[in-house]
C-alpha cells in the first residue's frame, strides 16, 4: 500500500468529517493516536476538547449555543488498562463496557451500527490500542498492536449495516493508519471507503501536533487530541488544540 503524507492528504480534502490515526513513531519507542473533529453547523462547531482522568470528552464551547446534544457531546477517548479505546461517538462507552466484560473489541461493536443522522448516516469509527508491558527499559522487548473499526451503511442504503475491521500486530516504526468519516463534502456527506490509508508518523508530538492541526482545514477544524504512549514504560504526553475558547 502506498505511503500517504498525512498533512498533504488532510489539506487535500476540505471535510474529512471526524478521524483517527494510530501508529508508531518513527525511532520505534512510542505508540502514537490522534483524533480530531470538523463541523460544518453552528452545533456542531460549538465544541471544544477537554481533558478527563482517562481520556478526553467533548463540551460545549458555549453551552448557551447548544441545540442538540445527540451525536456530538460524548468521550472520543477512555483508558481502560493497558487498552487505549479512541472512537468518534458514544460507542466509545459501549467497547470499554463490554470489553471490561471480557468481550473482543470486535463483539462490542457488534451491538452497534452508524449514526441516525439521516441522510447522511455517518460511519462509526473506532480504534483500540494494546500495549503489553513487560516492565522492559526495550520497547522492542514489549508487545503494541492496534486495530481499527468503522460501521457503516451500504452506499447510503440503511437497510444493511456493513461492518470492517482490520488488525495491525507489532506494527512497523514509522508508519499508521488513517481513518476518517466522509470522502470529502457534500450533501448528502459521502463516506468513508476502502480500508484505512497507510501514513507516515514521526517522533515528535508537538510537530505531529501542529502539522496536523495546521493541514485541516480553516474553516471546518474545531479540536484535536494527539497523544504519544512510550512502549516500554507507558509514560503518557498528550497534546490538546481548540479552535475557540470555552465560556
């Protein structure tokens, strides 16, 4: 599969929608997700990131401007051990809830489908991160792996709920996947196809973090959450950016 370079394929596209990319950084050491959200109404733009014991949930900028909270207010990200769960709706929820009752990633979103926003029925997607310890100062002497989900309707058609899911084991240094709601604008909005575009990662956060925020675009960006994980000692660093400040 062909390398993309993930600032030129987000300034490419005017409205990815939501996405998610999970990886590993180029020198190997960390394991690298990133999630960010677009909006093109006055709803769905009034959000901000906000920082939580185990993650991040999505607030109100201005809970005065909000309309509708359905589909939009819920925790992209949630720790649950040694898993890191990252999701572009409340079925972030239902994998730590089921996967804290011994069910597979895979089994969790089983019990659930895309979005009910009519026409556009968005895909769900979501991804988890495994990092196994072996309290080892080598990140190679540690076991990471990934995978990545998205749930979606049939070229538009809600009468059949397509479901992919693709695994990624002992990942290679360097590289992610990106994957993201909608091929670009429209009306009604298209979504994603295919499997998840291969990416190149690099090792620093904050030029991860600030090539990304600064490739979406202008207009449609509203938050972004960027978190590096060091394999070997699970020592956290984790980026937030906002477009606009909470009231």
């Amino acid at each position: 599969m062909k390398t993309l370079d993930i600032y030129e394929e987000l300034k490419g596209n005017s409205y990815p929608g939501r996405g998610i990319i999970i990886g590993k950084s180029a020198d190997g050491k960390s394991a690298v997700t990133a999630y960010f959200i677009m909006g093109r109404s006055v709803n769905s733009r009034n959000r901000v990131f906000t920082e939580t014991a185990d993650g991040i949930k999505t607030e109100a900028a201005d809970p005065s401007k909000l309309s509708d909270p359905h589909l939009i207010i819920y925790s992209p990200v949630r720790k649950l051990g040694n898993k890191t769960i990252v999701t572009n709706g409340d079925q972030t929820d239902t994998i730590y809830e089921l996967m804290d009752k011994q069910q597979t990633f895979e089994q969790s979103l089983r019990t659930r489908e895309y979005e009910d926003d009519a026409p556009n029925y968005t895909p769900r997607i979501s991804g988890i991160m495994h990092i196994e310890n072996r309290l080892s100062a080598d990140a190679h002497d540690n076991t990471y792996n990934y995978a990545m989900s998205i749930l979606k309707s049939a070229d538009g058609d809600p009468s059949c709920v397509e479901r992919f899911t693709f695994t990624y084991s002992n990942p290679v240094a360097g590289f992610g996947h990106f994957i993201h709601t909608y091929m670009g604008d429209g009306n009604p909005l298209p979504s994603f196809e295919g499997e998840p575009k291969k990416i190149s990662v690099p090792n620093d956060i904050d030029e991860f973090t600030d090539g990304l925020w600064n490739a979406l675009n202008e207009d449609n960006k509203v938050s972004l959450f960027v978190r590096f994980i060091d394999i070997a000692t699970g020592e956290e660093k984790t980026k937030v950016v906002n477009k606009f400040n909470k009231v």
